[in-house]
C-alpha cells in the first residue's frame, strides 16, 4: 500500500521550532527539579545547626514555649555567660585541646614517614602491611573497650589524658599511613632522583622537595585526626573518671539532667565545641579533598 504525495503532504509533522521548544522546556524542568531537590538537601542538613544556634539566643520562657518559634522572640546572650562562668568550660576546653593537639601531632608525624616509607621502598611484608592496617578499621571501637580497660588499668594510665592518647592513635593511626602511602605513591621517583642528582641527600630531597608536595594530604590527614579526638565520647567517657579531667563532650553529656535540663546552656556548649570544627573545615576543605581523593586513589 502507498501513499500518494498529496496525502503525504497532509500529515501532520513536527516543526524544528516546536521540538525546540519541547526540550527547553524538558532541561528547565529537570533543572528546576534538581535545584529544589539540593535546597531540601541542604535545609534537612542546616536546620539542626540554626536550630541549636537558636535556641542558644533563646530565653528560658522562649525554650519551652509551645508551639516553638523558628525564631527567637527575645535574643539574649545569658546562655553564653552561663556556660562560660559557671561550667567550667574553659578548663574542659582545655583538655580538649590538649588532648586534640597530641594526638594531631603524633598521627601526622608517624603518618608522614611511615606512609613515605612504604610508599618508596619494598621490603618483607610491605604488599600484605596495608591491607592488614585496613582490616583493622574493620572492627567497631566499642569491641576495644575492654582490652583498652585492662592495659591502662595495668599500666597506671586510667583517669588521665595522655592514657587516652595512645587509644585514639591505635584506631586512627592506620587509616593515617594508609592515606599518606597512597599519597606518596603519586609523587613521580623523578623529582627525587633529580634532586638527589643535585647534590641533596635523601632527607634535603624528601624535606624540601617530596614534603612540600605532600601538603594536600598531611593537611587531610591532620583535619580527619582533629575532628575525631575533638568529638570522641566512648573512649573518654570509660576512661575519664574525674570531672577535672573531662573532655568537651563528657561535660555537655553533663548538663542533660535527670528530670531537667538546661537546653540554653546546652545549645550554647554545642555551638561553642563545634565551631572550631567548623571554622577548620571552612578553611581547609580543598586540602582535604584533594588529600583524601589522592591518598584513596592509589593503594
């Protein structure tokens, strides 16, 4: 069966300008259902921050009323004095800071030059070493808590705050070299060797050349660390027994009352521990990125 040319010239057809049109309007719906779906995203993750920031400013009339407000009726910063005067939050800082700083220092230290080590020599078990670092992160830190109990117990180290170093270096430290292995394996052998060819010994060569190259990564590796023993609360809420002794965590854990709680000084304590955090992350994100992409992509 054919059809003739004037039937042909009958049916219907779809002009240029109106498929066009069609998939203009196709691209503008899939972008408008893409940016609303990453505003949903991004409310559902910054609510509980404005929320805690909130309720910080609030009176505590305006905590408990009923319905709660979005925002604060009366904007006071008593809280703050609160918290700051009578928690004794600078001390608890403190230890926080002490304790954060030492295990940085040492993660990125042992980190720095074991994962140089493996990344740039081959000796007996260098292949199966990494992988029996990885397995180790595979089991939970609460299956540690007892073995930890008996050897700080034993040693004399329970109740203090260089007792907890060596527990955060045990579960982080692998993690550490394995990033900074993988790291280092990027760096071409070539800079190296035209270093060395110019007179520097291995350490001026690994100092001035490989060491600089390597800042993405130890700037990772140093913010990963300081996230985690800044916010860990098993390990120091089973070895700290004092309260002189406390981290920022445990002493938020112990405002949380009974039958009452102050959720003013509360909040505030919470904004107070977590903006450092914030702030290091602000700055350092791109390092961290591009450390951890480039540490995770060579093993």
């Amino acid at each position: 069966m054919t059809i003739s040319a004037a039937s042909e010239s009958r049916l219907p057809t779809m002009k240029p300008a109106s498929a066009s049109r069609v998939h203009s309007r196709s691209h503008v719906l899939r972008r408008a259902a893409l940016y609303v779906s990453l505003w949903i995203a991004f409310i559902w993750s910054v609510f509980p921050f404005y929320w805690m920031i909130a309720t910080s400013l609030r009176t505590r009339e305006d905590v408990f009323q009923r319905p709660p407000s979005l925002i604060p009726h009366t904007i006071t910063i008593q809280n703050y004095i609160d918290l700051l005067v009578g928690a004794h939050f600078w001390r608890f800082a403190m230890n926080s800071l002490i304790l954060t700083f030492s295990v940085t220092l040492i993660s990125v230290l042992i980190s720095v030059t074991a994962g140089y080590a493996m990344a740039r020599h081959r000796f007996k078990g260098s292949v199966m070493l990494p992988l029996f670092m990885l397995y180790g992160q595979m089991f939970p830190p609460v299956l540690l808590l007892i073995p930890f109990y008996v050897q700080l117990r034993f040693l004399g180290w329970l109740d203090s705050l260089y007792g907890l170093i060596p527990v955060y270096l045990s579960y982080m430290l692998p993690l550490c070299v394995w990033l900074m292995r993988g790291f280092f394996s990027q760096v071409p052998h070539s800079l190296e060797d035209a270093a060395r060819m110019d007179g520097c010994t291995r350490w001026q060569a690994f100092w001035k050349v490989i060491l600089p190259m390597a800042q993405p990564g130890i700037v990772a590796v140093a913010t990963w660390v300081m996230i985690h023993s800044w916010n860990e609360f098993l390990y120091a809420s089973t070895f700290i027994l004092s309260e002189k002794k406390r981290t920022l965590p445990l002493a938020l854990s112990e405002l949380i009352g009974q039958y009452t709680t102050d959720w003013g000084v509360l909040m505030a304590g919470g904004v107070l521990t977590a903006a450092p955090i914030v702030l290091v992350f602000f700055f350092l994100q791109k390092n961290l990125v591009a450390g951890v992409g480039g540490g995770a992509v060579k093993g």
